[in-house]
C-alpha cells in the first residue's frame, strides 16, 4: 500500500466557489482512479460530487480529465496516471459547463446527436426483409470502430474546435452519422452526406487534431470516420465548400508542381469560379486574407513564383504520372462500385 | 558522418524559407550530411487525403522508397510531415496494401520495401546526436530565455502512430531541448493542442481564436517566445498574429522560433543566418534579451 495525492478540481454552484483540493489516498496496486475517488467521498469528503455506474468501461459516466486528458475514470490506474503526473490533477471534462465538482452538463454534448440526427431511417417504401437485414462482414468490419461509443464524451471534452465553437458538432456526433451513413440499412445517406458538408460545425470545420482519437477510450477513432466522411462526400459530389474547394485546390498544385501553393491556396480555398463571376461574397472573403499576405510580403515571405521551389522537373514528371493514373483507375472503380451498389440495393431491400 | 534522406518539406521551402536555411546551418556545424530529395512530393498534409487518401498513400510511398534506396534514414523537419509520413509508414505495413502501391512506382523502378522509419530533427537532435555532443557545441547558453513549446498535433498524436512507448523521451522533447540549451520551460495548457492552421481558409475565426488563446496563455505564463517543430504552426502562430490579437481582443507580441533557430542561437550561430530577421512578430527584443 503506497500514500498518492490527488489534486482535485473542485467547484461550489451554491457559493460559485472554484478552487483546488488535495487528498492523500491509500492506494492498492493495480486501483484505479474511480476507486481512489471513492475512497476519497467515503472517508474523507461526503460532499465531492462526481458520475459514475458501471465500474467496467461500459456506460461512459465516468469521463473527466486526468492530468489534462480527458479519459474514464474506471478504466485508468493510478500508476497508469502517474507516469503522466505526480500528483495526479482530476478535474471535470473540458468544453462543457461545470455543475458540480467533477460533474459537467452533457446537453450541448447530447444535443448534437439529435442535430445529426444519429438513429436508423430505415427504407419506408420498401417491405422489410423475410428474416433480418443483411451486412455484409468487410463491411460492417470497415466501419465497426465507429459503432462502439459509449457517449461518455470524452472526444468532446478536449475537441480543440468545440474548445472554440458552439456549433461544431464534434467528434463522436459526427462518428455516429458516419455510422449511419455506412449502414446498408439507412436510407438517408445521400442527405447525411450533404447535410454533413453544408451544415455550419459540420465536417470541414474539424482540424485533424487527433485529439478525439488520442482520448477516445473504445476506439472508435472519430477522426478517421470524419476524415472518411469528407471523402465520401466529395465522391457524391458536395464540392460547393470551402473544405472540398481546398481540398482540390492543394490537391492541383501538387500535381503540378509536386509542392504545395500556399500563396495561391486562399484564392483557391474561396473558389476561382466565384471570383470570376464577381460574386460579392466571394470578394469579400478574398479581402480578409490579404492583410496577411501583405505582412507576409513585408517581412519577405512572400516568395515570386520563381523563388517558390518546386520539385524537380523529373519528380514532376513522376507526381503527374502517378496523380493521373490514380485518377484514372478511380474511375475504373466508379464502375465497379456502380454494379456493386445495385446489387446491394437488391440483397437489403429483401427482395 | 551521419548521413540522412532530408524532406524539407513544402513549407520550409516556400513561406518559411529561415526553417530551411536555419536547418542547413546546424546541420553543417552539427556535422549531419543531409542529402536532400529534390524529387520527393509533397505529404499532402492530410488535405490530400480528404478526397483521395488513396494518391496521398502513393505520394509517401514513393518518398519512403527514395529513402529506401539511398539505404539512409527519413529525416522530417515538420510536425505535419513526420505525421503523415509515419501514418502512410503504419498503413503500408499490410503487404497486400503494399503491393497494390507499389504498382504506380514500378514505371521507375523503384518499390517501397517497408522499412522507413521517418523521424523529425528534434527527435534525431536527441536519439541520434545525442545530450552530450549537443552540450559540447553550445557557445552561448539561452540562460536569460523563458521557453513555451508548442509542439503541433501530429509530434505528439496518435501516440500509437509515433512509437512513444518504445521512445518516451519523445513525450517531452521540446522541454528537455530548451532545458538541454540552457533556457527555462513555460508550460501551459495550449503547448500540445492545435494552432488552428487547417482550418484558416475554410473557418478562419475558429483557426485564429486558436492560435490567439494559445499565443495569450503563453504570454502571460511570461513566456519571451515559443518554439515549434512545425512551419505550418509557425504560419499561423507567426504570420497571423496581429490577425489573432484582433479576432481575441489582447495584445500580443511573441516572436516564434523554429526548433533549429534555438539551436542556432545557443551554438552561436549568426541571427541573420538563421533567419531570424525574415519573421512577422519582430524578434528582436529576444535577441536583445541574449546580447546578440
Ligand atoms: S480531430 Fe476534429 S473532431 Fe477530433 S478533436 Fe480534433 S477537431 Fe475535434
Ligand atoms: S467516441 Fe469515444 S470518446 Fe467519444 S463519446 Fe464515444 S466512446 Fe466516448
Ligand atoms: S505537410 Fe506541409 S510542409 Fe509537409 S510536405 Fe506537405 S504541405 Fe509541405
Ligand atoms: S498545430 Fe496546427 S499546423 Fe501544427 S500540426 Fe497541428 S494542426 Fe498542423
Ligand atoms: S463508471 Fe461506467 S464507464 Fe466508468
């Protein structure tokens, strides 16, 4: 039996007090965090307020954040914690209104699945299958990382643009539409998809931060659901955004020069064609960025194309190669998941 | 002579050419021969691979395979590029996907064998050159600088991806090369989350609100600079500051430095070589600080 201080982060809604609170624990090899927090409430401070239920990693109660990660508390040990920080720092899950000690309101968290609108719309018009709907196995393999959210938040406690922004939808919203969006048996995906590209918070608006995927305790990787997300609705052609107009725009400088442009990336990012065709707006967004660009010049960043490296003109030769051959066994593909869709269509329609 | 296959990255080769010059100065006096591969593409930063993860796969492959050949090791000088280096690194690994890839880099007869191991300068600063040979090149100690590291997502996740488990010392490193020079450690809470780069053009209020609170926390924490190993965070850190002072309404003014500019400095290197004059947020109160 070994003594461990804890440093908890402590806040009183009756006098709005915050403040930090250390207790010495008698801590058993192989403990974790919950346990000692127990300890903490049964012998020492009845009044320390934090959720949990299961013990086992199940419900997702238990979430907070242990030495600034956000993580549950049941399924880390103490000397799991104290390899990252001595004396071990709990406090409440991050991006979320504190209500009392280590508890936090999850509505925002909760209320951004129903904006998602994360649950089965399963095909009205057509009979249901005789026995079950049908998934294949490499399908349901490809995607079942994202079916294993307890909600416990943990992804949207330490989400550095939900950090910034109300209306992301963050994580582990966005990794449950991925998971509808992949599901044989949602009618929606078509809508899903351009919902999710259109939509303010929405896909493009996540900056591949990994910090969900760092902190997510069930692996559902919501980064990765999210960055194939963006795939898939580039695919199905939602290519009127700022995200999917970058997303080509570094994408064609690459292929011509093998570097990225980055002094051409925000004419590219605002939409030539929208340039040209003198729309306001698109103007409009093209003046913010030139403040910066004129500093960039004065402090001689601004490099002249010539100066601009490229790279050589035999990997040139080689990146344009390569970049037109994928392109064009994509569309080899195209037909191939074409035939492969209509089958599809039949097996789950039952019929 | 240590001898590495130099990726310099796009960015070091475009808006922060004092990453690029400041890199060969070290090096030279470090006694590191760099070749560099003028060939190489771009990583596609994770932007590629939005629409076409696919090609972005490709594009590793081939600079890992031109690594390969040379029989030398992958060295990165960027936060972003080392990430998506030893991502593309994991998934090639499968010799199936392996194949399939390989196939766009027969018509040059090369292959990617599986073996890379990309790594960033500040990870080979200390695993390669070691504590010691750093100490015995420092002229002057940053003894009179405040430190705060801001590290860029993809040095420090997924830590999976990275190898921290078999390198711990990678969790840290930026805190042991500051404490290694001579200078002391501002920690706080924004050093290791993101700056907000990649979403500058398609959500600029929420990428400066980034850069801005990170930038802010540090200053007051009495940090007199940052220093990071990546020009992209550089970019937005740098370049964008006045931009961020205004989006969070404070003032701000702390000079960002690159990884081999602090090094530089504390082996006495010259500033204007290592660029030090070519940033936004003028640097010269730091040098000042130093007597340089
Ligand atoms: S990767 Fe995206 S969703 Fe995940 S934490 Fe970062 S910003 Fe949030
Ligand atoms: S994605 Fe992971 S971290 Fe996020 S709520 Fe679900 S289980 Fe928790
Ligand atoms: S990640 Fe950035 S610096 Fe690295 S190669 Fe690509 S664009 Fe260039
Ligand atoms: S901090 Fe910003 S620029 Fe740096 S690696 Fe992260 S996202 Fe990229
Ligand atoms: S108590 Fe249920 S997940 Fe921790």
């Amino acid at each position: 039996m070994a003594q461990q201080e804890f440093i908890i982060q402590r806040y009183n809604p009756d006098t709005d007090e915050s403040y930090e609170e250390s207790f010495d624990v008698d801590v058993q090899p192989g403990q974790t965090l919950l346990d000692s927090l127990n300890q903490i409430k049964w012998e020492q401070d009845g009044t320390l307020s934090f959720r949990m239920s299961c013990r086992h990693a199940i419900c997702g109660s238990c979430a907070m954040k242990v030495n600034g990660q956000s993580m549950l508390t049941c399924q880390t040990q103490v000397d799991a914690a104290v390899e990252r920080g001595d004396p071990v720092r709990i406090g409440p899950m991050g991006n979320q209104n504190v209500v009392k000690d280590l508890v936090v309101d999850v509505t925002k968290f909760l209320q951004q699945f129903e904006r998602a609108e994360t649950w089965l719309e399963p095909y009205e018009d057509q009979e249901p299958p005789e026995k079950e709907y049908r998934q294949k196995v490499e399908e349901f393999d490809h995607w079942s990382h994202a079916s294993t959210c307890i909600h416990c938040g943990a992804c949207y406690s330490d989400c550095t643009v939900a950090a910034v922004d109300e209306n992301f939808l963050g994580p582990a919203a966005l990794a449950k539409a991925y998971r509808f969006v992949m599901d044989s048996r949602d009618s929606k995906r078509e809508e899903r998809l351009e919902y999710l590209s259109e939509t303010q918070g929405g896909i493009w608006d996540c900056t591949r931060c990994y910090m969900c995927v760092q902190a997510c305790p069930k692996d559902v990787l919501p980064m990765d659901a999210i960055m194939e997300l963006r795939t898939l609705a580039i695919e199905a052609g939602h290519t009127n955004n700022h995200g999917a107009r970058h997303h080509k725009g570094f994408a064609g400088g690459v292929r011509k020069r093998g570097r990225l442009d980055e002094m051409m990336l925000p004419v590219q990012s605002v939409g030539i064609g929208r340039l040209l065709t003198g729309q306001i707006s698109a103007h409009k967004e093209m003046m913010d960025y030139t403040p910066g660009a004129i500093r960039l010049l004065k402090s001689r960043k601004l490099l002249t194309i010539a100066q601009r490296h490229g790279a050589s003109a035999e990997g040139r030769e080689q990146i344009q190669r390569i970049f037109d051959e994928v392109e064009s066994e994509k569309h080899h593909h195209d037909v191939d998941a074409d035939a492969f869709g209509a089958e599809f269509e039949t097996a789950i329609g039952g019929h | 002579m240590s001898k590495y296959a130099f990726w310099p990255g796009c960015v070091a080769r475009g808006a922060a050419p004092e990453l690029y010059t400041s890199t060969l100065a070290v090096a030279e006096h470090l006694g590191m021969d760099l070749v560099e591969l003028e060939a190489a593409a771009c990583t596609g930063a994770g932007i590629i691979s939005d629409g076409e993860p696919y090609l972005q796969d490709v594009l590793n492959a081939r600079t890992m395979a031109m690594s390969e050949q040379m029989d030398l090791p992958l060295m990165d000088i960027c936060s972003t590029c080392v990430g998506v280096h030893r991502l593309a690194a994991e998934k090639l690994r499968d010799v199936d996907y392996r194949i399939r890839i390989n196939h766009h880099l027969a018509p040059e007869g090369i292959e990617y064998r599986g073996s890379a191991d990309p790594r960033h300068l500040l990870w080979i600063l200390l695993e390669d050159v070691g504590i010691d040979k750093i100490n015995s090149m420092i002229k002057r100690p940053l003894e009179e600088l405040n430190l705060g590291p801001f590290y860029g997502c993809y040095i420090v996740r997924p830590e999976r991806t990275l190898d921290f488990d078999a390198h711990p010392t990678r969790r840290d490193s930026l805190e042991q090369l500051i404490d290694i020079l001579g200078a002391t450690t501002v920690t706080y809470d924004g050093m290791t989350k993101c700056c907000g780069f990649p979403i500058l053009t398609t959500n600029k209020k929420n990428s400066l609100t980034m850069a801005g609170s990170h930038l802010d926390e540090a200053q007051s924490k009495g940090a007199d600079a940052l220093v990071t190993p990546c020009p992209l965070c550089h970019l937005n850190l740098d370049a964008q500051q006045p931009d961020a002072a205004k989006v969070i309404d404070r003032s701000l003014n702390l000079p960002i430095l690159h990884v081999p500019q602090l090094m530089g400095l504390a082996m006495g290197i010259d500033p204007e070589k290592l660029g030090l004059t070519r940033h936004v947020v003028d640097t010269r109160n730091l040098l000042n600080k130093l007597g340089v």
